[in-house]
C-alpha cells in the first residue's frame, strides 16, 4: 500500500512543503474516539494524540482532527505519535451538533462521494433524503442515492417509490440493492474509484454496514437484525472509521444519525432545491417572500402544479433551520468577542493599578 491508495496527492504535498513539514511524518486518521485518534499510514497504524499547542490553541471543532484528516505527526515510542498539525480539508461532511444549536459535528472529511443509504420499507422518507442531499452539497461530495431491502417490497411498488423519487430529486444517481440476495452489489462496485473516499450516511438498520461488509467480502463491521417490534434499526456502529478495502475505494462508516441538523448551508440548498431558486429569480419583487405576494413565481408555479408543495414546505422548514442556525451562530460570536474585550480591558485595569 502507498500513501496515495489512502488518498494523498500532490495538493497534500504541496503544502507539505510549503508548509515546512517535510520533518514529520504524514498519515490519514482512520479512527476518532474523544481526543485520541488512530493514524494510518502506507505501513503502519498509530495510536495518536494532539501536542498541547495544537489542542490549547484550538477555538473550534474545525481546528481538531477527524475521521479522513491528513495529519502531520511524530512517533515517540512504539506505535504511539503525537499530531502536529491538520493538513487543508478538500471537503467537510458536517451538520448540528444534537442538542447544541450553534455547534457543528463534523461526520467525516476529504470525501469524494456520500452513498445516501435508505431502506425502502419504514425508513424512506423523501424530506430526510433531501437533508442528506443538501449536507453533501453543501459539503461539495457528490451524492449516490442507495436504496437497500429492496426485497421487502414488490417490484412495482419498488418502481412507483423510484418514480415518485425522481420527480423530487434530479441528476442523482440511483442505485437498488438487496443485501439478502446481493442484487445491486455489483452495480455499486463497478461505480467504485481506487483511492476516492466514500462517506456511508443513513440511518441505523438501513443496511450500511452490511453494504461494506458485502463490497470488502469480510465481516469488518458488526451488524444487527432491525427490531421486529418497531421496524427500526438498532445502534451498531458506534465511531466513525475509515476502512480502505482491497480493491482500493477507501469507505467511512459511521453510526447512524436520526437527527440531521443543518449548519450554514445556503449554497447546499440552492443545489439541492435548484428549481425554487431559479424561479425566485422571476418573481414580481426583489424582496418577494414567495409567501402571498402577487406575481411571486414560486407560488403560480405551485398553483399550476409545476412544483411538488411538499418540496417547497421541506425547503422553507430548512432554510428557516438554517437562518436560525445562522443568526445563533453570529449571537455566539459577538458574545464571545465582547466577553474577550471584557477580560483584556480586565487585564489593563489591573495592570494600571499596580502602578
């Protein structure tokens, strides 16, 4: 194995360079738990920690290492190294942190590809599945949508699921899979790219784990049976993990999310939900709520069933999420920067005391 089958390229080196990091050793975290982490590189795997430096100075979770980091780091015993430094991120996966209204989770970094997985039973859901899309646009990760146990429903209600899919979501490849009896299997293999990252999103019991299991040909990650009483999934995969398999796609498995937070992501909906933005543009009234003003695109648009109203009342439930998020986001950093002014006018104070 090589560093690039991990994903490095010429950018990482670039800057490795520039950056005078040519002294340490470069490795991909593959493994998050708290503030430890495991790095992996084209030999070996360490167990990691952050120098004091790197955690003191850290003011957000964007300056901390997570599952896909490229890290900078050295070995001071064996397999032991301390991280030195985080390497530029081509892409964040991230979303609310649950139950923090102003903190984001970061899910996984320098993705190439989201496999949006949903079951077609109990699961599938057309407003999650468009959350899903908007983090990845967001994000700039090029979504794959995965419906898996296709085998618990008959193929024409397969097909009016797909159908009722596609007049919702455009340009997003579909992919259909049972893992019972594998169909779909070698559709997602043949999509695969040695040495692109994959992040695996959805909910738990949607078949993620079993979907790497079935693509490595190895029992790499534990899985579960839904529970029969509620049709729901059960917990697995409790850390993110990066898993690189033999045929050289490099995968992201992580517990499953009910919760989808959306962060800032305006430029994300605009992709996702393209279609209201383009008709906003024609709208009577620069300033037009797409409420109940007259001339207003969007509305006529619905009134002539040109647009699903269930997309539009999903699109407005998020960009309000995301105005919220927003704005909370913004109160918290004028607080934290008058409470620094507070503390150094503090210090000043003092220090004219004294004299």
């Amino acid at each position: 194995m090589t560093l690039e089958d991990l994903g490095y390229n010429q950018t990482l080196a670039t800057f490795r360079t520039q950056q005078n990091l040519d002294t340490f050793d470069v490795g991909r975290v593959i493994l998050e738990h708290k503030d430890r982490y495991v790095v992996k590189t084209n030999t070996t795997e360490f167990d990691a920690e952050l120098i004091g430096n790197l955690r003191f100075t850290a003011e957000s979770r964007y300056d901390l290492p997570a599952v896909g980091d490229w890290v900078a780091f050295s070995e001071y015993d064996e397999n032991k190294a301390l991280i030195h430094a985080i390497y530029p991120r081509q892409s964040i996966i991230e979303r609310q942190a649950v139950g923090k209204a102003t903190q984001i989770q970061i899910i996984a970094t320098n993705v190439d590809y989201g496999l949006i997985v949903q079951s077609v039973n109990r699961d599938f859901n057309l407003n999650r599945l468009e959350r899903y899309l908007t983090i990845c646009n967001t994000s700039k990760v090029a979504p794959i949508i995965v419906l898996s146990k296709i085998d618990l429903i008959e193929k024409d209600e397969l097909k009016e699921l797909i159908d009722n899919l596609k007049l919702r979501v455009k340009g997003v490849p579909i992919l259909t899979i049972s893992n019972l009896s594998n169909i779909g299997l070698d559709t997602i293999k043949d999509l695969l790219i040695k040495g692109k990252t994959y992040c695996l999103l959805g909910s738990s019991g949607v078949g993620k784990s079993t979907i790497l299991n079935k693509l490595s040909g190895k029992e790499l990650m534990d899985t579960a049976a839904i529970s029969e009483g509620i049709d729901r999934g059960k917990h697995v995969t409790t850390h993110r993990e990066l898993i690189v398999l033999d045929t050289g796609a490099i995968f992201i498995d992580n517990p499953g999310m009910r919760e989808i937070g959306l962060t800032n992501t305006s430029a994300g909906l605009e992709i996702t939900f393209d279609k209201i933005f383009e008709l906003s543009q024609n709208c009577k009234f620069n300033d037009c709520t797409h409420t109940s003003e007259k001339g207003c695109a969007i509305l006529n648009a619905l009134e002539n069933g040109e647009m699903d109203s269930d997309a539009y009342a999903n699109f407005q439930k998020m960009e309000k999420e995301r105005s919220f998020f927003e704005s909370s986001a913004e109160d918290k950093r004028k607080k934290d920067k008058n409470f620094g002014k507070l503390i150094k006018n503090m210090k000043k104070q003092r220090k004219n005391n004294k004299y």
